[in-house]
C-alpha cells in the first residue's frame, strides 16, 4: 500500500467533492476517498453534509445532524452508537480506498476499548454456549 496521507479536520475540508475535487470522508481516524461515491455523498446527495468531514460521531448516533459532524469524539457513545459507528466504519472500509489518517483527533483509545469490550462479550457468550468459540 503506498504511503497514508496525513490530513487535519481543516485540510479534509477541502475534498468535499465541489468543483471537481475528490471526496473525501474520515471515521476513526481514517480517511477514505470516497469520489466513486459522489452521487451519494457529493453535492445533492442524500449524505452531502458527510464530504470532507469527520463522520465517526454522525455514524453512531446514525444522524446527518451538523452538531455530530462538528466535534466527532466518540467518548461516552452507547453500545448500540458503537454498533452503527462499527457498521458505517466498516462499510466505507469495504467499499473505498483508504488513503489517509485524520490528525488532530485520537480515536486509539476510544477503538480499541470499544474493541476491547466486543471481544469480552464474545468470551462471554462463547462460554455460556450463547455463540461458538474459536
């Protein structure tokens, strides 16, 4: 894989899809070229608001509300906000290319204990039977 471009929330911006530039849409800190996409997520398109942005809080709370996409933290989401984050994360992950990472904002920590916390209810069922093991 070539070499991820950095971007800050500023500089994504700017790939928003108008005047013939790419489109672009982070989650999580990963940013994905998202221009095959331009019908949906371009100008006047259902998900315009989305292009150039950060979308990881939008994605949990499953909102197009301004107020998610202006500060994307994911502190204090609920277990069913990190299922739609997980879904719209990986959904973009499947279908564009990933090309950068968004600085400026450290969704590490945050990822990883929600990771964390799936793997932990996974063991949990796993061992009451509810789902199979590994």
């Amino acid at each position: 894989m070539d070499q991820l471009r950095s971007f800050t929330i500023d500089e994504l911006k700017e790939f928003n899809g108008i005047d013939g530039k790419p489109l672009y849409v982070s989650i999580g800190g990963k940013v994905f070229d998202c221009t095959p996409g331009m019908s949906f997520y371009g100008p006047g398109g259902p998900y315009e608001m989305f292009a150039g942005r950060d979308i990881s809080l939008a994605a949990a709370k499953f909102s197009k509300e301004d107020i998610y996409l202006q500060n994307p933290s994911l502190v204090d989401i609920t277990e069913s906000e990190k299922e739609s984050f997980f879904t719209f994360y990986n959904m973009l992950y499947g279908k564009y290319n990933l090309i950068g990472i968004l600085t400026g904002v450290d969704y590490s920590k945050q990822l990883e204990q929600m990771k964390q916390k799936q793997v932990n209810l996974m063991n949990k069922l796993a061992s009451k039977g509810v789902v199979k093991g590994e």
